[in-house]
C-alpha cells in the first residue's frame, strides 16, 4: 500500500515539507488510541532469535532507524513501533542551529537516492536531552558533532560537549567525522585529528562509572590506505566500533536531473560501496571491531549482504523513505529464514 498509494502523493511535494508533514502526520495518528498497537502488529517481528549483543547492548533485532531522520529525538517512540530494534537521534551539536540553505533536500527517483546538504540543522543537545528524559525502553544512539562555526582546531570541545549532555540518555554515540555537508569536517577524518578526538572522548567515557560504546561514522569516499588508518585508530583508542557508512559525494552512474545538486548522495547507488568498505574493514581487522552497516538497504538481501560483509547490525534511511516500513519487517524475516 505505501509504495502503489502513500508514496505517490508523498513524493509529489517539496522533501523537506514532506518530511516535517509526515512527522507530524506520525506523531497525531500515534496519539489516536489503538494505532501505536496496529503499528507493531503490522511491522514488528517478535522473536528471540532475532535479539544480538553487540558492544555490550542487547538489541531486540539488528535493524535500526539510521541518523538524519529524527534528528531532535523527537519521534523516537513512535518510529520503534515500525519495528526497528534501535533509533539513532542527531546529528547533535551544542548549539541549535539553522543548517544550509533551503532548497537542501533533493530525490532522485530514477536512481532510487536522495541528496541532501542539511548540515546538521537541529535543536541543540540540551533540547534533545529533555526529550530523551521520557524514553522509556527504546534502545537509543546519540550521533553528534560540531557547531559549523566552530572551527577544526577547536570541534574536540564541541563532541565533548554533546558527549557530557547525551550521556545518561543514549546506549551508544556515534562520532559523526563524515558529513559532506559541514564545511572542513571531513577532515577530522584525518589520522592524527581524528586519533586526539577520539582517544579525548574514550578517556571522558573510561572516567565514568559504566562505560558507554563509542562509535566512529565514516564517509566511504576514503581510500583503501585511509581505511587501513581507521582501522589502526579503532584498535589504538579502543572504541566500540565503525558504522559504515555515511553518504557519497560521488555521482557515477546517476541517471536523475538533480544528481547536479551539491550534498551527500544516499540511497541505491550507494550500496555496493558501503558494502565493500564493510568488507574491507571486516577482513583487514580480523573481525576485531564490530561494524554498522548502512548505505542503500532497499530490500531483505541488501541488508543480508551487509550482514555477509560483516556487519553486526544493519540501519536503514533511504531505503525506509523509498520502501515503507514493510521493509524493517521483511529484513528481519529473511534474517530468520536463515536461524
């Protein structure tokens, strides 16, 4: 019904309009008595053998709502009824903040991809966080960044910043290092940089009484040299693990008038990369991290690739916007196929 009704008169609108539209959309018909149950019964595989440890936390199934989508923490509740065994919230930064200009938000329907260059607008940390305060059993990741004024030399202070104000309230950060779209970010990706950022926030987060799973989000644009760095990183400042991967600034292949538009390309095209990054890092490290995989799941035997990459857990973004959340459902159907 989502993809031969909803989508049609969803996708006939602005994305950006439609994406607030559907929040809002969401949140009331989850409000009406009955829904949130019809939800669950609709989207939700209950089955033990579908649970998975992963640093540390037990997740009810291995697929999850990718960050981007709420960013605010503002619909976490109501999306874990689609089915989805965890939420990750943000791209957090201290500062509320406005991000780039509108128009920012592009679809490429023939290629099954959207590109975007929101850069990171949200509420702030300290709005989300009071949101947070009223979770209530939904396994939650904290995706965070910097304030895009914030320059390079000083953005360790803003992730300490969104680390110390998330912490009670998340199961696990990600380090968002990645994002096309916040000037001079990428280069945070850098070995050295990147290793003080991360061992800065792995000493706060040894410091604490119970330890949280610090991740580290990265763009598959890095090299395979680049690659081998990250994986050096991970086993050198010992967090808990890579999601991979954020989105392209690539556009080989494309079909679709926008794929002019600047930003960070997810969706399809994507798939095949995200892949091969989790394959390379999986098989390089001797399997001595585990890995998020995330980038063009559009169907069950994308997200079982993944998983045959080595992936540990599986998100989905695009997938979920062009899909329909019947596609958390058949994931973890075929997931069980396989038990």
């Amino acid at each position: 019904m989502y993809k031969l009704l909803i989508r049609p008169i969803l996708f006939s609108f602005d994305p950006e309009k439609v994406h607030y539209f559907t929040f809002s959309l969401i949140r009331f018909v989850s409000k009406i008595p009955g829904f949130p149950a019809l939800f669950k019964s609709l989207y939700e595989v209950k089955d033990s053998r579908l649970e998975t440890e992963v640093f540390g936390l037990k997740f009810k199934n291995p697929v999850g709502l990718a960050a981007g989508f709420d960013k605010d923490a503002k619909l976490y509740k109501e999306l874990s009824n689609f089915g989805f065994g965890f939420i990750e919230i943000g791209t957090l930064t201290p500062k509320g903040q406005e991000g780039n200009p509108k128009k920012r938000l592009f679809r490429l329907r023939e290629d099954n991809a959207i590109i975007n260059r929101m850069g990171f607008n949200n509420g702030g940390v300290h709005d989300a966080v009071a949101l947070l305060k009223k979770n209530k059993g939904v396994l939650i990741g904290g995706n965070i960044g910097k304030n895009k004024l914030t320059p390079n030399e000083e953005a360790t202070s803003d992730y300490e910043i969104c680390f110390e104000a998330l912490y009670d309230y998340v199961d696990y950060f990600v380090v968002n290092v990645s994002s096309p779209n916040t000037p001079n970010l990428r280069a945070l990706q850098d070995k050295e940089p990147l290793t003080q950022l991360l061992q800065t926030l792995q000493n706060k987060n040894l410091a604490k009484p119970k330890q949280k799973p610090i991740l580290l989000k990265i763009a598959p644009d890095l090299t395979d040299g680049q690659l081998l760095d990250i994986i050096d990183i991970v086993n050198e400042t010992k967090i808990a693990g890579v999601i991979a991967t954020n989105t392209t600034i690539s556009r080989e292949g494309l079909q679709s008038e926008n794929k002019v538009e600047m930003g960070g390309l997810s969706g399809k095209p994507l798939a095949k990369r995200s892949t091969e990054v989790i394959r390379f890092l999986s098989e390089k490290s001797n399997k001595s991290f585990p890995i998020i995989g995330v980038g063009g799941v559009h169907s069950a035997a994308d997200a079982l690739e993944k998983l045959d990459a080595g992936a540990s857990l599986v998100q989905l973004y695009t997938g979920f916007i062009y899909e329909g959340p019947a596609l958390v459902k058949a994931i973890n159907k075929e997931i069980l196929k396989r038990l």
